[in-house]
C-alpha cells in the first residue's frame, strides 16, 4: 500500500457576504427581458461561516437560452455542455445534439467528443454534429470517462472500470483487485461508484464515491490507493503540465499532492464550507466550489493562485452572490484563461480571465451535467 501522509489547513478568521444591513442581491436579466434575482440561500453542513438567505425566484421564458448582446450571440469560445436531455453547443449559434437523450458523462480528445447517453450508450462525435454510437456498456451504467492512449476508460456503476480499444469493451480486471476495495462505501449504505478520473506524465488516478483516489502507474495494469478513503473525494485533476501535482475536491476542502498521491493536504481557508465537489486550473489560478452540504446547500465559487498557500477568494463579479444547488463534479472546466462552470438550473457562466469575472452565457438549458471547452 502507498504510504500516504496528511496535513490540513484551517483558517483563524472565516470570511463572511454582505453587508450589516443585510445581503446583497444579484440581478441578472432573462432573454425574455425579466428580471432573476438571487438572493441567499442556506441549508447546515460544516459550515465555516454563518448566512441566512431566501431563495431565488425565477420567471419562465420561452425565448433561447442562450444570452444575447444587442439582439445579436456573443461570440465566445466554445463551451460543450452535457445536459439531461442532450448535448449543448455554445459556440454562438445555438446548435444542440443528441436532443432528448440524458448525456451522464462527457470528455474530449482532439477535435473529437466522447459521451455516455443513457447511462449505457458510448457516442463520439465533435462540436458539428455527427454522433454516432461506438459501443454498449453492458451491465454496467457509465460515470465518468477518459480518454488515454488510443483507448477510452469508462467509470461505472458499483466501482468498475471498463476500457474500450476498437470498439471493444472489456472489463479492467485489476481494478478490481485494488488493496482496500472492500472498505469503499456511501453514506446511504449503496453501492459507490467510479466517480471521476484524470491522467498526467503517464499516471491515472481514478476517484470512487466514496473509496478514495487510486492510481495506475503502469496503464491500468495494477493500482494502489493514495488518499484517505474518509476525505470523500468528489473530482480528481491531474494538472496536464505540472509532474505530480494532483489536485481534489473532498468534504475536506481542496486536497493537493504534489508528488502523485503520496501525501496529501487539505485547504479550506477562505471557504464559507468545507463540502468541494468540482475544481479546474485556469492559467496560474485554481478554481474549487464549495457548499454548505450534498443536498441543496447555500454554494459559491471560489479562486486563488495556484501556487502557494493563501486564502480562498470566492469569486463575485458577474454571478449570483450564492448558487442554491452545488456546482457538481465535472461541471466546472478550463483551458487556459478561460474558465466555464453550469448548474443544476441548467445555467452556464464563463470566465475569460481566470475567474476574475464572469457572465451568464446560457440560462434555462436542462440541468448540467458535464462541461467541456474546445
């Protein structure tokens, strides 16, 4: 087994919103010309700072989701989001894929896009169209997925992993066979499942809900656990670049290793909540959500330098002073300076400066379930 060593961080002050005349409140504006206005919402975790709110009121719209400046689309670098009923382009025209058909998990390679549609069903296709089924996944109900070598990694239902080659998909027994497997469990006495993976410099690292980060050092063909199974990992990240540095959203804050899983620390300075279940690296600047609890909890999002060790932001400028629901597992991406997350209400905001500020590019969509930017 991986000798792993922890440290946590905690912060001596907790940051608080608003102000001593009560919250502010964020207004945004609907395509269909009403006004949206958020206000905040609170429900108990651990929490690390004490709020009240209301929740946001909302009027229907009939007109596009997609947000317009002066009549016209904005041009934007692509975000691809998988929704409940689809795949969504937001590349200025509005195009939309595989309509109707609940997209459970989606990833890029090159100009091309994997999804499970259905839970089931393994699709590739790109940003034009052109989908198509690959493969079945028999038995079995896919999580996660990640392009690697030629091949595609499949996270599924009850802990598995299966990979496909050729349009063959086979079981990777080894995972399986992975020392403390049986101490993985959920809270609600379930099964638990192959949540999220990423890859860097040659090494995977799998995340089970709830069983910890493993990793593979040889391409899937033996794994050894790393973190703390009791962290309750939520995402793991690989960062593309940095050798050995791995970052995860747990119940504990942000976890970071920088030598690949074998020691581990914790950060949740600056957060309003512990409770972490999406993070992305854009540019030099590390973005996490955080929220009061795994059920509709007051949630934010938050940013600080990826190096060094001070506080967390939350970042402000252009969203909702709260989000009533959490920015979940895979929907928050970045690629560059370009940051873009979606939420459960099926809205999509996007960054161009590191999460500096943001706006609202998408309202009204089928709730997200995965982002991607191309």
């Amino acid at each position: 087994m991986l000798a792993t060593r922890v440290a946590r961080t905690r912060s001596s002050a907790r940051r608080s919103s608003g102000t001593a005349s009560g919250p502010k409140r964020a207004v945004s504006v609907e395509p269909s010309g009403k006004r949206m206005v958020t206000s905040r919402y609170m429900t108990p975790w651990r929490s690390n700072d004490r709020t009240s709110a209301t929740t946001a009121s909302r009027s229907p719209s009939t007109a596009s989701p997609y947000l317009t400046r002066g009549g016209r689309l904005p041009i934007v670098a692509t975000i691809v989001a998988g929704t409940a009923s689809g795949v969504e382009v937001l590349d200025g025209d509005g195009t939309g894929h595989l309509s109707g058909q609940s997209c459970t998990a989606l990833a890029a390679e090159g100009i091309h896009l994997w999804a499970v549609v259905a839970d089931t069903t393994l699709m590739r296709g790109s940003t034009n169209g052109d989908w198509a089924p690959v493969a079945a996944i028999e038995g079995r109900r896919g999580r996660c997925l990640l392009p690697q070598d030629g091949g595609l990694f499949v996270g599924t239902d009850e802990a598995h992993l299966l990979r496909m080659t050729e349009g063959a998909v086979e079981t990777v027994g080894s995972f399986d066979e992975v020392e403390g497997r049986e101490k993985w469990y959920t809270p609600w006495g379930g099964p638990p499942d192959t949540r999220s993976m990423s890859a860097s410099h040659g090494t995977i690292y799998a995340n089970v809900h709830v069983g910890g980060i493993v990793r593979s050092t040889d391409g899937g063909q033996s794994w050894e656990p790393t973190i703390d199974i009791d962290a309750d990992v939520h995402q793991v990240l690989a960062h593309p670049d940095n050798a050995g540095l791995v970052l995860a959203s747990t119940a504990w804050g942000l976890a970071r290793s920088d030598n690949g899983g074998a020691d581990w620390s914790f950060h949740e300075d600056g957060l309003h909540a512990s409770y972490s279940r999406a993070v992305a690296v854009s540019g030099d600047t590390l973005l996490v959500s955080a929220s009061t609890g795994p059920r509709r909890g007051t949630a934010a999002l938050y940013r600080r330098p990826l190096q060094g060790d001070p506080p967390f932001e939350k970042c402000a400028a252009g969203l909702p002073e709260w989000f009533p629901g959490n920015i979940d597992t895979y929907c928050l991406a970045a690629f560059g300076s370009t940051a873009a997350f979606g939420t459960e209400d099926g809205d999509v905001f996007r960054s161009e400066d590191e999460g500096r500020s943001w706006e609202k590019v998408a309202a009204g969509l089928p709730a997200i379930r995965a982002i991607v930017l191309r």
